[in-house]
C-alpha cells in the first residue's frame, strides 16, 4: 500500500481512524479532545493519554466516538508504546510549561525532551505513521537580547538564545519530531511528522487569565502597567490551535511531501498587543481596569525585582520553591515584540481559523465570568 493509501481509503468508508492525543487533559488538550470529536468525521476511536485523567473524559463516553482514557506518562517508555499501539495518528501535545522554575531542569528535560523521544520511538514499534507535535513560539523566541520579530514567518531570520530550562527543552523535542521524518516505522511505511508552534494561548480553561483576574480583585479591580503598549504580541485562541492540529493531522497523508519535517506558526486573528492590553480585552467586561498609559515602574527598576526574584529563588530552592511571575525571562519576554504570520499553514494544508476574534474573546469572557477562578471543566456546546 502506498504511503497515504489507508489514509485515502477512509475517505470512501466509514470512520476507521484511531487518534491519540497525548496531555489530552491538560488546557489546550482538552480543547484538542473536543474539536476532534465535533469536527473529524473519519474519527472512530480517540485515546486521550495523560498522568492526570480529568473526571470531564466520563461525559464523553455514550458518543458515536470510542473515548478511551488512558493513565499514563510519556517519560515511561512502556506506557507510550501501549497507548500507540494500532493507531494512526499522534497528536503530542503533553509536555511541561515552565518559564517560573517551578521545576527541576532535569524534570522538564525528561518530560519535554525524553517524553517527545519516546513518542518517536513508539510511532516506529508500533506502526504509527502519523505524527503532529505542539511546538512553541519560544522554540525560536523572543530572545534573551530582546530582539523584535515583528510580522515573521518560518523563513525570517531570527538568533535564537535559549537560556532558560524551557524554552531549550521545547526547542529539543522540535528538533527530534523534524528530524524523525522518513523514518521506517514497523510494516516499512516512512513516519511523517510537523510540529506546530502557537504563540501565547488563551481561552477557557486559561489559568493564568483567572490568576490575573483574582490579582486584579485584590487590588480593587485594576492591573498595573508594566510593559509599554507598543510592545506586541501574538496571542492566539485554543480552539484555533486545536483546529490548526486537525487540519495538520488530516493533510497529513495525502500532502506528506509538501507537509513532512515541516513546522508552522499557529496563530489566528486575535489582535497584536502586548500582553496586558490583550489581557484587558478578556478581563475588561468582567470588571477589570489597567492603571496608566506607560509602565509604572522604569525597566531598570523592575529588571531589579526579577533580578532579586531569580536570587531568591536561587537561595530558597533547597528549602521551598519560590516563584513570581516576573523574573529576568518572563520580563525579557514580555518587553519583547514578537508576531507571527500564517501563510505557510494556510498554502499547506488551507488552515483558516475555525473561530473569528471576536467570538474567541466572548467565550473566553463568558468562561471567565462563570468560573472566576473556580476549577472545573470546559462547558460544552
């Protein structure tokens, strides 16, 4: 059979294809889960892998659709090799996210770099052809110098500097996912892969949003300003993400020589803004205000507080785990342009957002008025 003939042959049939999403609980998993099972009519049984099931799997269990939870963790070779074994498609999306040292280097390696690894490795035991990898913007940038990327596609010229756990582990994992393409999986058939990088995500179930939202109540409903408004960022709504994997996974197939080893930005329409002013257009309705046109603060002053927070950290760590969100990365990042276009994605595989700007922003403020802060599970359409 050729390269993408079963792939083709389901187009005629009825649905037959077998999906595993890795990390299919965490934020942008739970989105994945969803858009395959409203939007891949060729979806027969989807496995949804992670360390942590969410009780949200058992709603979802009477469908058309085999929802099968899996327990699981990727840096456990033997149990990635079991969840992959008969399906057709990957979609890896577990991985650690990590810009605060909340963890351990070597436990972000393991979990981003050798988890990304055993994928590859269970794709070739077990057959699986198909395999689409969520990347990062930050597996290029913004850098450590502050370098602009503004408008940049996959071709721009840009010095990547990874100096932080994170960032280098994502960049790692990508690296392994383009570099595995062609190789003979068990039965003979080359293994295609691509990997997505998204820019900022948000949506419901976004955390961080909620944690931003509880800060600003203490504070009497305002946020304060530290990064000037003509910093801009690229932020994009998780259900396109999810879309964007669909379609990838899809094309696969039938355009593996156009598609194979290749990585694509994941962005939509959401505005370009910096992250506080994109954060206002989530939290505004729900009551939230920013004080000031420009930083509160000088950037000498606050590279000073992440400077103090990093040594903090440094010398607390043998004893507790100390953490803020602005330490000499997470300011770099923030203080730093960095937009991203589509186009590759859109004459590739024909990606266009599924979810205009405007509806991405009312329902995450929607999610956001609802939860505020209280955990649960995405609600359903």
């Amino acid at each position: 059979m050729s390269l993408c003939g079963r792939w083709l042959d389901m187009t005629d049939g009825g649905p037959d294809l077998v999906y595993l999403v890795t990390g299919g609980c965490g934020f942008l998993g739970e989105h994945m889960v969803k858009t395959l099972l409203e939007m891949e009519p060729r979806l027969r049984e989807l496995r949804v892998f992670d360390l942590h099931l969410g009780p949200w799997l058992e709603a979802l269990k009477p469908g058309p659709v085999q929802v099968t939870p899996i327990q699981g963790d990727v840096t456990r070779a033997e149990d990635v090799v079991a969840a992959l074994a008969g399906a057709d498609v990957v979609i890896h999306m577990a991985g650690l996210v990590d810009v605060w040292g909340l963890n351990d280097p070597e436990v972000i390696y393991r979990v981003n770099v050798q988890g990304t690894q055993n994928v590859i490795e269970a794709c070739v035991q077990t057959g699986t052809q198909f395999l689409v990898y969520t990347s990062s913007m930050e597996a290029l940038g913004p850098n450590t110098k502050g370098h602009p990327f503004y408008r940049g596609n996959e071709d721009t010229p840009y010095e990547a500097i990874h100096t932080q756990p994170y960032p280098r582990s994502k960049a790692q994992a990508e690296r392994l996912v383009l570099e595995a393409n062609g190789r003979k999986v068990r039965g003979g058939l080359p293994l295609v892969t691509c990997a997505l990088r998204p820019t900022g995500i948000y949506g419901e179930g976004h955390q961080l949003m909620l944690d931003f939202y509880r800060k600003a109540q203490r504070a009497g409903g305002w946020l304060f300003r530290t990064v000037p408004a003509s910093v801009e960022h690229g932020r994009v709504y998780a259900g396109n993400v999810a879309w964007m994997h669909v379609l990838a996974a899809r094309e696969l197939g039938s355009r593996a020589t156009t598609m194979g080893g290749q990585v694509y930005f994941c962005y939509d329409d959401s505005p370009y803004k910096s992250y506080e002013d994109f954060n206002l257009e989530i939290l505004g309705p729900c009551g939230i205000g920013l004080l000031g046109t420009q930083p509160l603060l000088p950037y000498f002053l606050l590279f000073l507080l992440a400077t103090l927070n990093a040594f903090l950290q440094w010398l607390l760590r043998p004893l507790v785990v100390y953490t803020a969100l602005i330490n000499p990365y997470t300011l770099s990042l923030a203080n730093t342009t960095f937009t991203v276009q589509t186009d590759k994605a859109r004459r590739h595989f024909d990606y266009q957002p599924l979810y205009g700007w405007e509806e991405s922003r009312d329902r995450t403020v929607s999610w956001v008025k609802t939860r505020k802060g209280c955990p649960g599970p995405l609600p359903r359409d």
